[in-house]
C-alpha cells in the first residue's frame, strides 16, 4: 500500500508529486545516510533540485518561477521529507522567506532579490528566533535604528537556516518602541556580504544533519531604507501571515518522516523471526502497525484539509496551528513506534529508523513549538 499516494492530493498537485518522488528516489535517498554521517551541506543535490525545477519554484512566473501552489509545495515536502529530512530542508529552505517578499515588496525588490532565487543563481534564507528568544514574536530584541538612508541593524539571531549560505536574507528586528509591541517590528532585506554581518554554523544537530543553521551577529550592520519589506511597524503581522503557511508545509514534512517510520518498521517485522513465525504474526506488534497507521491516516486527511483552508484564508492561523501539531507529533509517535519494533537493532547510527528517530524530534519545535500551537488553537477556537 502507497502510504502517500495520490488520492487525496488535488489534482493540480499530483505531476508535481510524481516528479518529486522520482527525484528523491533517485538523488535524496540513496545519499540520506552518507550526508548524515559526514554533516555536509549537500551542494550537488541541491543543485540536481534546481535543475529538476523543484527547488525556489514556489515564487511566481513573473519573476522567474512556476508559481507552486501551497499544495504543490505541500505535496513535495511529503517526498522528499519521506526520503530525508536533512537533505529535503535544505532544499525546502532555498527560498525561505520569499513568500513575504513576492507579496509585499516593491517591484525593485522583486526582481533585485526574488529573480535570481526564482531563476537558481541565488538561495535566501530568514532570520528571526534569537539566542534567548524562540516563539514570541513579540518579544525580540535585535534593533533596526534608523539613520540617514536606512537602518543599522545591532543583535544576534539563531537557528538561522542558510545564515552562511544564502545570498541574503529577509530579517525581523524591532524598530519602535510602542504600547502595541506587535506593531514595533518590521522586514528587512539584508545582502550575507553586508558590513557588519558575520555568521556561523552552530554546533552539530542531532538530526537534519544535510540541513545547516547558523548564529548570526548584527554590529551596526547597515541596510538601505529601500530594503524594508512592506511597511515600518508591519513585520510582525507579515510574518504571522507567512507561517501560517509555513506551518501546513511543516505538517508535509511530518507526513513524509511517518511514512517513513511505518515503512521502515513493517519492512522488518516481516522479514524477522522470533519464537518460530515472523514478527508481525503476534498481535502485540500487529496492534502497533495499526495504531501507526491510525495516527498517520488521520494526520494525512487532517494536512491536506487545512492546506486548501489556509490556501482559501479559512482561518488560516487555527488550520495551521491544527495540522503542524498534529502530523509532526505523529511523526514522533510512529518513529519511536518503529525504534520499539526495531529492538536493539534501533540504535544502530546506520538504520534508516534511527535517523528518522532523530530528525522526528525537530519539526515539532521549528515553525512555532508545538505548545505555542496549542494556544493559538485554543484562542483561535472560541
């Protein structure tokens, strides 16, 4: 049985998805175990990504692009994230933070900045969460000051992906002081080669190996007033925006790690044996096949819904909040499921189950920890 198939993927979707599964088939999963082991960033299949036209194609035709849709998006993250989660973020994370851009920036900054992503000469990337401060939007401290012609930015910002690869990134930072702390931020665009912005790498991942993050150090970094993204005060409101759509392509990326887990653990109790019958002939194991296969189907049909919800304005931010928490946390579940099936062959660093074991762990912080979720559901739901 095709635990991803085409069933419930809108039509419009659905080449999409075949192109991204022969790709992954033949460029992701083949290299997911050597690129966790060595933590490279994965160039060259990135660049076979690029070449396959499906990386950075979610930026419109007008600017280089092919337009994806949010299930077009959606529908890739499944199989690539099913392959392998590091590799499938680096090339997820090509054109972070373009969205916002395409929809509120200036012309200039359009074909300055989105083309070359859109056209594969360029990669970006989006700086937000900070040293000290994750999930509360509101709450950063890295300062844009305005002076003549600009901006000089001052602070730090963590977990920043591409922070040393990207040309340049969108990056929030506070620029006012006022009683509404949600209108005190805005965007910005900010070029990696700018004076006054050093990044680095941080120290190695437990999972997403293929997938780098960086630390960044703003000092008096300075930036064009014409690089402000939409309106000064703005940024905190783009930005929820932005993440509700983020957040239906995180619950993708959920999906392709518990496809994974179940492939993975029935593929082995069907092939070993114990007590004189294969392991899937006990009902204690059968049962946890079903529960996986419970959680995942329900997460699926869940994903998919708020995709076209969150694609229509439905109540984007509570359709959004719903499917992350959901299919990330079904990830987790099904892949410690599979390391329980697995036995102690489970902690060997060359299993298939073990790495996804690992990398199940992280989408349920990125994109909004899922007990921030919680409250947005919560207070979205009344």
């Amino acid at each position: 049985m095709d635990l991803l198939d085409e069933s419930i993927v809108p039509e419009r979707a659905r080449e999409i998805k075949r192109e991204a599964r022969e790709f992954a088939d033949e460029h992701i999963a083949p290299n997911a175990e050597a690129y966790y082991a060595s933590g490279e960033y994965p160039w060259e299949i990135l660049e076979a990504g690029m070449d396959a036209g499906l990386v950075a194609q979610d930026i419109g035709e007008e600017y280089g692009g092919k337009g994806f849709d949010l299930a077009q998006v959606l529908a890739i993250a499944e199989e690539f994230y099913r392959a392998d989660a590091g590799i499938a973020l680096t090339l997820q994370l090509a054109s972070f933070g373009c969205e916002m851009l395409e929809q509120y920036g200036t012309e200039e900054q359009k074909q300055t900045y989105l083309r070359p992503v859109a056209e594969n000469d360029q990669i970006s990337g989006l700086a937000v969460s900070e040293p000290e401060t994750g999930s509360d939007l509101a709450g950063m401290t890295t300062e844009a000051e305005k002076v003549e012609g600009g901006y000089e930015i001052t602070g730090e910002k963590y977990w920043v992906g591409n922070a040393v690869e990207a040309d340049w990134l969108t990056v929030y930072a506070k620029t006012g002081d006022g009683d509404d702390r949600y209108s005190n931020y805005t965007l910005f665009i900010v070029e990696t080669d700018s004076e006054g912005y050093e990044a680095e790498h941080i120290p190695e991942k437990m999972g997403m190996r293929a997938s780098k993050q960086g630390h960044i150090v703003f000092d008096d970094c300075f930036v064009p007033e014409e690089n402000v993204v939409g309106s000064e005060g703005g940024g905190f409101y783009v930005l929820a925006d932005f993440f509700n759509h983020g957040r239906v392509i995180v619950g993708g990326h959920g999906l392709g790690l518990a496809a994974a887990a179940i492939e993975e653990a029935e593929a082995f109790v069907h092939d070993r044996n114990a007590f004189g019958r294969t392991v899937d002939e006990f009902q204690a194991v059968q049962h946890t096949l079903s529960d996986m296969r419970i959680g995942f189907e329900s997460a699926r049909a869940l994903n998919w819904r708020a995709c076209e919800k969150v694609a229509n304005g439905e109540d984007a931010g509570y359709w959004a909040a719903l499917t992350k928490t959901k299919s990330t946390e079904v990830a987790v579940d099904c892949a410690e499921k599979g390391m329980k099936l697995h036995g102690g062959r489970s902690i060997l660093t060359d299993r298939r189950i073990a790495r996804v074991y690992r990398d199940a762990r992280i989408p349920v912080i990125y994109e909004g920890a899922n007990d921030i979720q919680r409250n947005l559901i919560y207070r979205q739901s009344r």
